[in-house]
C-alpha cells in the first residue's frame, strides 16, 4: 500500500505544472540568468590585459631608471603590465583622444602622465607613476643624507612590500560567484514545500474533500501520509539533483569533487523544504491559497537571508543576528556546501546537517500531531 | 426484518451558537435507498459526516452495520462507499488511475482491483474516457467519474451527498438510473438531495429534515398521508366573486380556496369526487373557466406543511 501510495504521490506532481515549474524549470532558468550576468565577471576577473600607453621621451633628460623600469613592464610575457603603442607624440596624442590607449607618459625632464577621462587603467597608470616618484624621491634623499643605510633600507623595502599573506586550509579554488549557485541549490531544495503543502491540504478533511475522500478508506492515516511525504522528497532530490546537475554540466561552475556529500545535501535539504511546507499546511485553517503565499514568502525571505539576491547578505547576518543563520535552512544549505568547497575536514558541514536534521524532525513531529487528530470539529 | 445498517440516536451536533444537529435519530434499512431530504443548511451533509465518522459531535450515538462507528474501524469503512457534493479528484490522475487510485484504498489484490476498476468505468458509461484527464470531462461525466471512485470497490452502503448537483439532464437520469441498479445489486444507498423530484423518483423511504430536525420519516405515500391537503384543483378563471368563493369553500372536503392573477386554488383533503363537485359548482352558477387540472400531494406541499415553508426557500 506505501509503495503505490508513493508511486501516486511520485506521478501526481511530475503531473503538475506549477510544481514542476517551480521546481526545476525557475531553478535553471535563474541559474542560466547567473551564468550570463556572472560569466563575462568571471573572465575579467580571470585575465589581466595589459595597458596599452603612448611613451614620449628625449634622449637629453630623460630618467633613465624610468625607462628601465618601464621597458621590464613592458616585456612580453604574463607579467606585462603595459604595451607601448607608440612613442610618437602626435600619433599618441590622437590615439588617446581616440581612447585607443589609456594614457600618454612623458619622460623628458619630469616624469609625467597625460591621460584621457577616468578608469580602472588610467588609475594604475597614475598611481604607478605616484608611487615611482615618491619611491626615487626617497631613495634619493636617503641616498645624499646616509648612504651607509640606503641598502638596509632597500631590503626592508622589498622585505615589506606585501602586508599580506595568504593562508589556504585546502586547495579548492574559490570563486566568490559561486555562493550564489549554492544559494539557487537551497532555493530548489526549500521549494519542496510546496509539494509539502499539497500533501498536508490532501490529508486534512478540513481543508479538501479530497482528504475527507481518502480518510473514509479503510487505509491507515499515517499510511498515507508517509506515502505521500516520501513521495515528495524523493520529486524534490530528483528536481534538485537535475538542478546541481545542470549548474555543473552545463554551465560549468566548480561545485568541488565531493559529489557524494553534495547529493546528502540535496536530499536533506529537500527533507527540510518538504516538511517546512507539511508543517505550515498542517497548523491553521486557512485557505491554500494563503498558504501557499505564507510558503512562498517564507522560501524568498529564508533564500534572500542566505544570499540568493545579494552574495554577502549570510556575512551581514552572521555579523549582526548569528541564531538566525543557525536555523534559516536555506542559510544551513549555503554554508554545508561552502563548507564542503572550502574545507577538507567536515566538521562545519556536518553541523549544518545535524542543525538541518534536527529542524526537519521537528517540522515533522509538529505535522503529524497537528494532522493525526481523528475528528474534525468542522469541515 | 431487515438488519439496521445504520442506526444514531439522539445526535447533538453544535457549531460554536449554531445548532446542526438537534437530538437527531435515524435508522436505515438494509436494501433501502434512503432519501434525506431538506434544504440548504437543514444537516443532511452534517449528518453524513458524522456517520463517516469525520466530524466529531457533542452527544449521541453512531452505528453502521451494528457497531459504533469511529474513525479506527476499518473493517466497516470497508463496505461504505461515498460520493461527495463536490468532485473530489485529483486533477493530475486520469480517470482510469483516478478511480484505481481510491478503488486502491480499499481492494489490496491487483487483479480484483482492475476487474472492479474496469466494473465501475463501464457501469459510469466512461469507457470511452479512460485516459481522460479530469479537466478535459465535461460537468456530467466529472460528476460520473466522481461516482465511480465512491463505488468501484463494491460496498454495501454507499452514501451520495447530493450527487446530481450541477448536472445536465442526460446525466441526471444516468446517475439515478445507476443508483436503482445498484440498489438492485444488493447496495443500501443514502441518498440526500434537496430536489424532492429525484427523492421522490427513487428513494424507498424518505427523512424530511430542517434546522437539525428530523421532522417526518416515511415512504413518499405515508409521508403525503400526513398532512391534510389530498388534492389541489387549479383553474383558470377569468371573474369570479367574493360570494362564490365562500360558497366553493363550504362544499365538501374543501378547506382552502385561494384567487390569484386569475387563478383559482382549491385545496381539498382526501375525499372522492372533488373534482366533479367543484366543476358541478362552477356550471350551476355560470361561472367561465379554462384549463382545469388537479394535483395530487408533492414531497414540497408535505415539507411545506410540516415547516410553513417552500423546500427550496
């Protein structure tokens, strides 16, 4: 009796069409609008592209460590900072106007930048030039006052240069766009309440003849409910694991190489969606269709607060209201998979199963107390 | 005797103020196609559901099948079947898998199940339907496709809870013509409805209800041998006076007598040869007339009597 009950349930919502909209179809529509905002993102952050300039100099007074300086940044390789188009002055000076290149340097007597408006390019180009200047004014002035400490000053000085240092716990390359496909996984995942929803509505007699139909069976309640959740879990994991599946196949994004964990993660993540739907269908008396508003605001808010619509809002939260990135499922789906990503221990993820565990059986145990009453004082 | 298929005493069933349910006592027959009749509101759909054992009431007692009824016993679930007033199917199932579906609930053994399944298709005229889905039936053949996933299963009683509402006439005398043949096939049926013309076509016995109250129990004729009125004269009289209407109303057996937009009513309680009295009358006294017919009591004239108000009010 549970496996046809099951095999119904499984039927009935590949079946309808607002589910499997929700479901599927808006998950890979949304990830596809992802992939298109965030890939040219991607490849910009990817490649550096050198500066195309104009260089003017004069044999008579010009700097020659500038022009030493500049012709290493120029060499061709992968550590290119600038591309010299030109070194004369009428033909830069068109090509600037014509924004062809990014500035025109003159080492003549000073060392100088002309540039054309205000970019992320001419703003190397300036603070390069600040930054040389200032470095030659130094050295100089070290160089005239005590020259005994001007080599104990160089060495602190290449010593220093980097105030950062880079600690990685594994050798995942993180791609910070990546939160948001992990957000649109716990979006798919928590959309398993409205499959949830339909099954509380269709074993409430208050609620739907349908139910008062199925309660006049001779079939064990808790027979039927069970037939129905399982069914719309496993709609749900399917719906999500096609979702993972197109986020990594199709559009190529890097979800790590734990598959394994990342498919626990879909079915508990389903688990919870689903019950959060079972839960709200079964307590109150409204009508469905304010039911399905209360779910669906829920799912947008839960997805909202783990960084579906803006990457760092789980940051923001964590900083300013940490208990509710403790029990927001939708921000327990972002971290386990960021944590997968990120660690090489599963300390973190399996705190966030464990949270997420913990919350479905609640949601559960509410349900079936609310739904197990065996008389209805009105219908 | 017929054993009791169904047997409340004294149910008491309250909504908050509202009384549904008012000391309501039933017993139905084996074999019976039980009519409950009365108007909107009156507890016909409430009175069911306690049967169902889906609503809970405030005093009283619920037997089917000689035993009380709650939700646990399955075992009498099992011979109760039920059509409910509004299609309750899914949308997502065909009609095949429909009524496989609620026919599943109660059959566990697959072949029986198809067989019963394929039974209560053809017994519906749906046939021809079978991998239909809900929304593409039309008003009538939902209607009937809701019927068949109430009594694919075969049971003993089967509840209809106004089942022709909203049903073209073809369809209508489908389903009741389908309710008398199941009844022949050995099935007790309940059958409410607020249209006295079907309870009257096809129901064995018959429960006038209102406001909770069941007011009167009988056949269709021990319910009519209740009231007073045995017949109504009407005729179409274009000018008749005051003096005559009196004088109508003193003949034998006459105890009402009503003009109206050039109509005339006489009521007259059960006697013989009314009507030759009255069209006697009307000759003497040179009295023009038209079209005359007499009608014999309707289900609507004994509930009519009994509340002081027209059933469909």
């Amino acid at each position: 009796m549970f496996v046809r009950l099951f095999q119904y349930k499984v039927k009935r919502l590949f079946r309808t069409k607002d589910e499997l909209f929700w479901c599927l179809v808006f998950p890979l529509i949304l990830g596809t609008f992802f992939y298109m905002s965030f890939g040219g993102f991607q490849d910009k952050q990817e490649t550096f592209q050198a500066i195309n300039i104009g260089y003017i100099t004069t044999e008579t007074g010009k700097d020659e460590d500038f022009d030493q300086v500049l012709m290493l940044l120029s060499k061709d390789g992968k550590d290119q900072i600038v591309r010299i188009k030109t070194t004369k002055e009428e033909e830069a000076k068109k090509l600037l106007l014509d924004k062809k290149i990014a500035g025109i340097i003159y080492n003549t007597l000073e060392v100088t930048l002309t540039v054309n408006g205000e970019g992320i390019n001419e703003s190397i180009l300036n603070s390069f030039l600040n930054q040389y200047i200032q470095k030659r004014e130094t050295f100089t002035k070290i160089a005239q006052i005590s020259p005994d400490k001007l080599n104990e000053v160089l060495e602190l000085e290449f010593k220093d240069s980097s105030y950062l240092q880079e600690i990685r716990f594994t050798n995942a390359s993180i791609d910070p766009m990546t939160s948001y496909y992990y957000a649109l996984i716990a979006m798919t995942c928590l959309y398993g309440c409205f499959a949830g929803l339909s099954s509380a509505i269709d074993i409430k007699a208050n609620m739907s003849t349908l139910a008062s139909r199925r309660l006049v069976a001779p079939t064990n309640k808790m027979k039927i409910i069970l037939g129905d959740f399982f069914g719309a879990v496993f709609v749900q994991f399917i719906c999500t694991l096609i979702t993972v599946c197109y986020i990594i196949f199709v559009l190529k994004v890097d979800m790590g190489q734990k598959i394994n964990y990342l498919m626990l993660t879909a079915f508990v993540g389903s688990l919870i969606g689903v019950t959060t739907g079972l839960f709200i269908g079964s307590i109150g008396r409204q009508s469905e269709n304010v039911k399905s508003a209360i779910v669906l605001a829920g799912t947008m808010v839960e997805c909202f607060l783990s960084g579906l619509m803006v990457g760092n809002m789980k940051d923001i939260v964590e900083r300013h209201a940490p208990i509710i990135n403790r029990i927001n499922p939708a921000t327990l789906i972002v971290d386990s998979l960021y944590s997968l990503d990120i660690y090489d221990t599963y300390d973190r993820y399996m705190r966030n199963m464990i949270s997420m565990l913990i919350l479905a059986t609640i949601l559960c145990i509410g349900s079936f107390l609310a739904i197990r009453r065996e008389r209805y004082a009105s219908i | 005797m017929s054993a009791a298929v169904i047997k409340i005493e004294n149910l008491v069933k309250r909504y908050h103020e509202l009384v549904a349910l008012d000391h309501f006592n039933l017993e139905i027959k084996e074999g019976e196609i039980f009519g409950l009749l009365g108007p909107n509101g009156s507890g016909k759909t409430t009175t069911i559901n306690c049967i169902l054992a889906l609503l809970s009431f405030d005093k009283g007692n619920v037997e089917v099948f000689g035993e009380e009824m709650a939700p646990n016993k399955y075992h009498l679930k099992q011979d109760i079947g039920i059509v409910f007033q509004n299609v309750a199917v899914f949308n997502e199932l065909t009609v095949y898998e429909n009524i496989e579906y609620f026919c599943g609930l109660y059959i566990k053994n697959k072949q029986t199940r198809k067989q019963y399944v394929e039974e209560a298709m053809e017994f519906v005229g749906l046939n021809d339907f079978k991998s239909f889905y809900p929304k593409k039936l039309s008003g009538g053949l939902l209607r009937r496709l809701n019927i068949a996933c109430g009594i694919a299963h075969k049971p003993k009683l089967i509840i209809m809870d106004e089942p022709t509402v909203a049903v073209d006439p073809q369809s209508r005398n489908k389903i009741l013509e389908g309710i008398v043949e199941l009844n022949k096939k050995g099935a007790t049926i309940i059958y409410t409805s607020h249209y006295m013309e079907e309870v009257e076509q096809i129901c064995t016995r018959i429960a006038i209800m209102d406001k909770g109250k069941n007011l009167a129990i009988g056949t269709k004729e021990e319910l009519k041998m209740m009231i007073k009125t045995g017949e109504t004269i009407n005729m179409e009289v274009l000018e008749i006076e005051d003096k005559n209407l009196e004088e109508i109303k003193k003949l034998p057996h006459v105890y009402q007598v009503e003009y109206k937009e050039n109509k005339l009513h006489i009521k007259c309680s059960k006697g013989k040869h009314n009507l030759i009295r009255v069209l006697d009358y009307m000759q003497t006294n040179q009295i023009a007339f038209g079209r005359v017919y007499a009608e014999l009591p309707t289900l609507n004239d004994v509930f009519l009597e009994i509340t002081g108000k027209e059933l469909r009010d």
